[in-house]
C-alpha cells in the first residue's frame, strides 16, 4: 500500500428542520448511508426566534448528491438544501479479512509516514462480542492486536 495521501472531492448538503422527531431523523440517516452517503449526521440548534431545531448534515460523492437531495426532500419537511463543495485530504486504505481467535474480523489499514494503523470495522467486531458475550471494547483491542501481529506476517487477506 502506498505511504500517501490522496485528495477527494465530497459534497456536503445541509438543511435546518425545526419539525421532524428524532426518530424519522434516525430513519432518515439509515436511508442516506444505505444510498451511499460517505456520512450524515444531526446536532441540536437553536434557529430564529430561538426555535430549537436539527441541522442535519450529508456528506457524499457527486454522483451520489441528487439522489440525497431527493431523500431529504421526500422524506423530510426540508424545503430546503445548502451545498458545498469540498476538498479533502485522504489517506489510501485496504479493507482486510483475516481469522482472528474470535473468528472472522475484517479491518481497515491504513498508512502514513511509515506507520501503519488498523481500525476494526464496527460490524464486524459487534457480531463478534455478540457472539461470545464480550465488551465490544475488549473485542476491538484483540481485533487491533491480532489484526497488527497477522499483519507482520502477512497473513491478512486482502
């Protein structure tokens, strides 16, 4: 893997609700990332008139922004889109599967000036604490370990 960065072009579309529930926004948010959104999320303000409100924020690729905008639209009471365009420093990464003593883990890797990091996908080490009754924090170390130690070997399988 290459010990570089990369730059990326992302959309971000913001849009301020003041009469959507929490819970069609988590529905909302399950739709955008199952579309393709790179993120989205929601935090608390306050508008005009110190009406409380959400503004609610996607991040995704260009192809993907109309099909997002379409989402909000339909399924919010947005009547209206911010969008930017951004530029972002990102670095390459492989997503590997490798038998872990808990069973299957898959990981990112990750490199940068000569280290090389491995995150836990989050799916993959929840099914695992599920499956042997572990905190999912003590199942995201050993992954880490396990995953860094099969690395040196190259073991993991990309």
């Amino acid at each position: 893997m290459k010990d570089c960065k990369t730059k990326d072009v992302i959309w971000k579309l913001e849009t301020n609700v003041d009469d959507c529930s929490g819970e069609l926004l988590g529905y909302v948010m399950e739709l955008l990332l199952d579309a393709g959104a790179k993120d989205a999320f929601y935090m608390p303000i306050y508008m005009k008139k110190n009406r409380p409100a959400y503004l609610l924020t996607v991040l995704c690729a260009e192809q993907d922004r109309k099909e997002m905008e379409r989402i909000l639209f339909r399924e919010t009471t947005t009547i209206g889109i911010r969008r930017t365009q951004m530029e972002r420093t990102i670095l390459p990464r492989q997503i590997r599967t490798f038998a872990s003593s808990l069973g299957e883990a898959v990981v990112k890797v990750c490199c940068f000036e000569g280290e090389t990091w491995v995150y836990p996908e989050y799916e993959s080490v929840r099914k695992l604490a599920k499956e042997h009754n572990l905190p999912l924090k003590e199942v995201q170390k050993l992954v880490v370990r396990e995953a860094e130690e099969s690395l040196n070997r190259e073991e993991i399988n990309v």
